[in-house]
C-alpha cells in the first residue's frame, strides 16, 4: 500500500491539473496540457514527465490502489 503522503500528493496534482484545465478564455481551454504539466511540476518540484504519469494514472502507486480493490471484491 501507498504512503498516505504519496496518496494525497497525487490526489493534490489531479486536482490541480483539473482546476487549470477548465480554466477559459472566449470560449478555448486557456493552456496548453504541456503548459499545465510544466507549471504543476514547478509547484511541486517533480518533472513534467512525472506529473503526465500522475495524471494519466501510470504509476505503480495508481496500479497498487486499483488491483488490491479488484481482488478484495
């Protein structure tokens, strides 16, 4: 099982790439994804590359939480 820090960093992130993706202007997503992925990775000192895997659910953290619920039920 994950950290509990490790959770909620990634869970931070999301939620954070979220809020900067509905951002608009007349209309149009305002950033660009790699925008996005470069500001967040500042703000969190993790690579641009880190933050797409966090994102996108490709890490063996998000593997670990979601093949442990499958076989539990």
């Amino acid at each position: 099982m994950a950290r509990p820090e490790t959770l909620r960093l990634h869970q931070d992130i999301r939620h954070e790439f979220e809020r900067m993706s509905k951002i608009k202007a007349h209309g149009v997503q305002k950033f660009t994804y790699e925008y996005i992925f470069n500001e967040i990775a500042i703000k969190f000192y993790k690579s641009p590359k880190t933050i797409e895997n966090i994102v996108f659910n490709r890490t063996s953290v998000s593997k670990m939480t979601t093949s442990k619920q499958t076989v539990l039920f």
